[in-house]
C-alpha cells in the first residue's frame, strides 16, 4: 500500500508548489513560498494517504 502514500506524496506536493509558483514567487519553481507550500503539502499528503491506507485498505 506504500503506492497510495506516493501518489498522495508527489500529487499534494506538486500541487502545493504549482501553488506557490504562482501565487506568490510570479512563476518562480524554485521560490521561497514555492518550496515551503511543496514542504507543507507533501507533508499533508503523507498525511492524506495514511488516513486513505487506514480506514480504506
């Protein structure tokens, strides 16, 4: 079950990022708020997948 903490790893982080990019650092990948919003949302995506692996597999 370690695919679902992946997916929900790189999907949230990913989204986070794209996030920051384009909120905050005007297109910058590699910006300050784009790296912390990619940090906090990888972190809630392994959060998101132990909670999808517990109550669901």
């Amino acid at each position: 079950m370690r695919i679902i903490y992946t997916i929900s790893f790189l999907a949230f982080g990913t989204l986070f990022e794209w996030l920051g990019a384009v909120l905050f650092d005007k297109g910058n990948w590699l910006g300050g708020w784009s790296l912390l919003l990619s940090t906090i949302g990888s972190i809630l995506g392994i959060i998101i997948g132990y909670k999808i692996n517990k109550y669901y597999f």
